[in-house]
C-alpha cells in the first residue's frame, strides 16, 4: 500500500517542559507526526522547507533504504539539503516491521525537536498483547539549537552541559514536579489541567492485560534508563529485530536504540504507578522524567503512593554493560552472521585539538562534510567533490588508550571507506580516554543503510587473538544502533550488500557536530538514477539541475 503525506517544516512557539521555547515542527505538530505502516508499503512524504534561512533533511532512522539510498536523508552524503521554500519527495519501502523513528540530520536540527516516531507494523505479529503504546523519548534544552551549534564550534570550546529536561512523547516537567511529596528538593506540585503543552501523557491501562511499549530515544546526548514502577518488563525487540525475550525492572537505552517490550498490568489495580525516565553514563544535573500507568478507573491525576523508582548509579557501568549482555538474537526468527569477515576496520574514537578548536576523531580524522553528497559524486565519478585517499583502517598498536592522547591534534577530513560490495565487514570500535584525565564517555553508535551483528563487547584495548575468539556467532543481536562503554571496545559485524553511501557515527547529535562519524560507500555504480532534487548543491548543481529561470 502506498501512504502518502505533505508536510510542512517550520519554527513554532512551544512550551515542551513549562518553559516557552521554539521547536521544528511539522505540520504545526511537536514531535511530528507518527508514521504508521504495514510492513511492506511505500511511504511518501512530500516535505516542504518553510524554515526560512536553513537548509533541511530527514533521516529515517532504521529503514535500510533498499533501492533509494538517496532517500536515506543524511545532508551531504545522500542528498544536498533542502533548500528553504523547496519541497522535497521522500519514497521508500519498509521493508522490515519495527518500532523506528525519524529526525533532521543536518547541524543540530535534532536538538530543535525535528522528530517523530515512525512504526511498522507486521502482518502478524510474533507475540501476543492486547494493546499498544509508543514512547519516544528526547531531550531538551533552554538554550536554542543555533546558540548550542556555535558554544560547540567556539574557539575556546563551549560545552552544551546536560539538558534541562527530559521528555516523553515532548513532553516533561521543568518548574514543576509530578512527584514532589517524594523529592528531596524544595518544587512545586505540578498543577497540570492535562491539556497543557507539556503536561505528561498519561498512559490508560486495564487491569489484567499484556501491553506493548515501543520506546526509541531520539536524545541529542542523554543515555536513558527506563522504568515501569511494580512491573516486570519482557524485551522483545531491539531496532526492529527479534531477540530472545528476557526480563528486567528496568532497562537502559542510548540515542538512536529502540525497543518493544511487554509488561501485564498485574498490580494492585487501585493505585497508579509511575513511568520514569533517568540520566546514566554522565553525571545527572537532569531531574527524572515522569509519567502515569493509569489503571482505570482510577484518576489520573492520583498520584503513586510510592516514590518514582530509583535509576541505578549513573556511573554503574557494570550494570549497563549486563544489559547489553542480556540481548540475544531470536533462533529462528534472527538471521545468523557469515561466519567470516573479509575486512576488519578498527576505529579508535578519541577527543582531540585542532587549532584549538575541540573535536573528535576516528582513528585522528575528525569528519567533517564536503558541499558535494558523496553519493552523486561518487556515482559520477567526481573526484574533486572530497579527498580520495583511504582513510585509515587502523590505528597505531601502541596508542595508550587508557591516558588522554599523548598529541592532542587531529586533523579535519572527508575521506570515505569504500567497501567491496558484498563482502562482509568487521568493524572494531575503540574507546579511549577523552582529553581530561580519568574520562571516557559513553558513545551509541549508529550506522545507515544496514544492521550488523553485535558479535561482543570488552574492556581495555582489543586483543585481534583473544577477543576474536570469544565473538558470538551463533546468536549474536541485530541491530542499528550499539554503544561502546568507556575504555572499552565493541565488535560488529555486516555485509556491505545495500549500493549506497552510509554514514556510520556516533549519535550524540554534538558528538557528530564535532567530527565524530566515518562514511562507508559501497556498490555505488549499482545505484540507478538519483533525483535531480537531490543534487541542487556543490558541483552536482551545475551538472545535473536545470535552470529554472
Ligand atoms: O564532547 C564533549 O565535551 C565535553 C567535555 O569533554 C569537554 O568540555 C563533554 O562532556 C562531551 O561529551
């Protein structure tokens, strides 16, 4: 079935967590509207930039883009941005059912609040729940995107800070709180008619039922941990692919994952309990995010008798790491990986220098983006459009990278990993120690156009021998999206089968800002014909578009 919808891109007034702000919405909604489809459909969005001075692209976060890798959204690598005023025709398939989202992939567009949720139903679904409810799950600060986008490239470096507040569904709590006869800190008690912009969504359920939540995080920084106060949670998918169903009171989820899982509402229907959302991985100035399972008939407005559950120790990563460790492919229903690879890349992933300016880098490149999309100029052939030379496939086996880089400079580049169609492709990323003594931070990897086993995670520096050896093959997770915990490394595997240009980077939205990505292209002379809408910029503009004029 083919879906088709006209949307219009535009600053709005909001008032997302109590205090009034401007978002990106679309079609005067915030976040934008849920795409629902049927695995299987073609999804047309004819998209019209009315931001008035900034370019404009949407990513579909997940979906492989079989066949339309120009349609994968990435400014600058699949398409050029859309200009202000122009509209823009996204055609897809989705191809796999999931839970996925969309957002702007150009500058900080993310961070404005360009996003939304975009579910794909499956024919049959593989469990049984009698409802569902989406959860997607973002960031938010006082500060615009544009002042965030220049503290970033600011000469000295201006970090953005933690967020103020944390949204579910755009929605959250800054000057007041829904919990206050819990807290510790002097807030007010929300007093909230419900229909207010950023009063919670609160979540109707039947007592004795099985639900389903799909959960993404679109954060532009946070790392989550979400609860279900009372509830037992199942996992049962990880971006749009099936796992083995495990339980946990409560999970983590970095920028760029999602997740299905099932809970019964088996409590004491009298009460309500909470949902809360909490900051890991980096030290928290952000309150929980909160909202109400609602067991009708109760009100919603009665509040838990209980406090909102208790978020592990930001910096346990041992228990994020068990999470992790918890998530296994579905036998029979997860494809398993070739059992070798053809090429292994490492990248070590550090914080650098250059003239001054803070970045970071991958294997000492820091990414930073041509004017031409590489997917045009490479099927063109268009060698002066970025430079290229390979970039590196290593880094040096002495690299300490337990202590800050001994030569904090890097260099700027926009080389490309071409990958031999077909083949399949090992890529080992490694943490390392940030410039300040004693930090490394948590990074979630996101990459285009594929998923890719998970075959492991370890601490310290990769051991090609040793760590090798203990990859799982037999049922290791699907996934878009992994993280690489700090000093440590993570493995994955996938196979360079889909003609495009892939971006691969970390989905911190500053993190990518300040060069933190590679870009893989891959069966790029198999690519048919790209619409010349997309290459209105650089030097495909004076080759491929006509003037109108
Ligand atoms: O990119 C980052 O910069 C800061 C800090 O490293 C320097 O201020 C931080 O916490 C990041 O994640």
């Amino acid at each position: 079935k083919n879906r088709e919808y006209k949307w219009k891109v535009e600053y709005m007034h909001w008032c997302p967590d109590g205090v009034d702000g401007v978002v990106i919405s679309i079609n005067g909604q915030f976040p934008g509207p849920t795409i629902r489809a049927i695995v299987g459909d073609t999804i047309f969005v004819h998209l019209t930039n009315n931001l008035p001075t900034e370019g404009l692209v949407i990513h579909w976060h997940g979906i492989s883009q079989i066949g339309t890798p120009w349609a994968d959204g990435a400014a600058l690598i699949s398409q050029c941005p859309i200009n202000p005023g122009e509209t823009f025709l996204y055609k897809f398939k989705v191809d796999k059912a999931g839970t996925y989202f969309y957002h702007g992939h150009y500058g900080m567009q993310r961070s404005a609040g360009l996003y939304g949720s975009l579910i794909v139903e499956d024919e049959k679904e593989a469990f049984h729940y009698d409802e569902e409810f989406n959860l997607l799950l973002s960031d938010w600060w006082h500060k615009s995107s544009h002042d965030q986008q220049i503290d970033l490239s600011s000469k000295p470096f201006r970090w953005i800070g933690e967020p103020q507040t944390l949204l579910m569904n755009g929605r959250g709590q800054f000057n007041c709180s829904l919990a206050t006869q819990f807290s510790k800190f002097p807030i007010h008690q929300c007093k909230l008619r419900g229909d207010e912009q950023y009063a919670p969504q609160i979540f109707n359920v039947h007592p004795n039922k099985t639900y389903r939540l799909r959960v993404a995080s679109t954060t532009a920084l946070a790392s989550l941990n979400l609860a279900i106060e009372g509830h037992k949670m199942m996992v049962v998918e990880a971006d749009g692919n099936y796992i083995q169903p495990f339980f946990v009171e409560n999970m983590d989820i970095y920028s760029g994952e999602s997740y299905s899982i099932l809970f019964k509402t088996d409590q004491d229907p009298s009460n309500n309990y909470w949902i809360s959302i909490s900051v890991r991985g980096r030290e928290p100035k952000t309150p929980q995010g909160l909202t109400i399972l609602n067991y009708i008939p109760n009100f919603a407005s009665k509040i838990p008798n209980s406090p909102p559950p208790l978020a592990p120790l930001w910096n346990d990563y041992n228990y994020s790491k068990a999470f992790s460790n918890k998530i296994f492919g579905l036998m029979g229903l997860s494809p398993k990986p070739p059992t070798r690879q053809n090429r292994r890349i490492l990248l070590l992933n550090t914080q650098n220098r250059i003239e001054g300016y803070t970045r970071w880098s991958i294997n000492n490149i820091s990414l930073v983006f041509p004017t031409t999309p590489y997917l045009s100029s490479i099927k063109h052939g268009i060698n002066n459009a970025f430079d290229t030379k390979s970039p590196p496939n290593t880094f040096s086996k002495n690299y300490n990278i337990m202590k800050p880089p001994p030569n904090p400079n890097s260099t700027y580049g926009n080389r490309v990993y071409m990958l031999k169609f077909n083949t399949t492709i090992d890529i080992i990323l490694q943490n390392a120690n940030a410039l300040g003594e004693n930090v490394s931070e948590i990074h979630p990897w996101h990459l285009h156009g594929h998923n890719f086993w998970v075959l492991g995670y370890g601490d310290g520096k990769f051991d090609h021998k040793k760590d090798v050896e203990k990859f799982n093959l037999k049922n290791p997770p699907l996934r878009n999206t992994v993280v690489i915990f700090p000093y440590g490394w993570t493995a994955i595997r996938f196979v360079a089968n889909n003609p495009g240009v892939w971006a691969f980077h970390c989905h911190i939205e500053p993190h990518l800002h300040l060069g933190m990505g590679v870009v893989f292209a891959e069966g790029v002379h198999l690519v048919k014909n790209v619409p010349n809408e997309a290459l209105n910029c650089g030097l495909t503009r004076k080759m491929f578009v006509k003037d109108k004029h």
